[in-house]
C-alpha cells in the first residue's frame, strides 16, 4: 500500500512539473516536439502493425487454397 501511494504521489509531481514547464517557451517547444516525435513512433508501429497484419493474411489465404487443393485432389482419388 505503502508503494502505491508513492506511485501516485510521484506521478502528481510529475504532473506539477511538466505543467510548470511548460508554462515557458523552451518548454513548450520541448512538448511539441516530443508530442512530434511520438505521433511519428506511433504512426511508424501502426504501420508496421498493418503491413504485417496484410503478409499473415496472405500466407493464410495461400494456405487455405493449399488445402482446398490438396482436399480436392483427395477427392478425385
């Protein structure tokens, strides 16, 4: 419980601190480009998220009409 409270305590500073900075120019310019940097990060996962997500469903695809192939050739036998 103890280290819960010092969880929350520190994030409250954290939050008093960063407010407090940026109330400055340097700050805001700090802000803005580690908001930058973050929204170029996040954009750059989801696009590796969506590019691997396309090959898996293809290799999927492939797989099942293996299958569909191989059940037919079964069939004709």
């Amino acid at each position: 419980m103890k280290n819960l409270l010092w969880l929350i305590a520190g994030i409250g500073a954290g939050f008093v601190v960063a407010h407090e900075i940026n109330k400055t120019q340097r700050g805001k310019e700090f802000f803005a480009d580690l908001d930058q940097k973050l929204r170029e990060f996040s954009e750059t996962v989801a696009d590796a998220y969506k590019e691997r997500e396309a090959e898996l469903r293809d290799k999927i695809d492939d797989l099942a009409r293996d299958a569909e192939d191989a059940l037919g050739d079964l069939n004709k036998n």
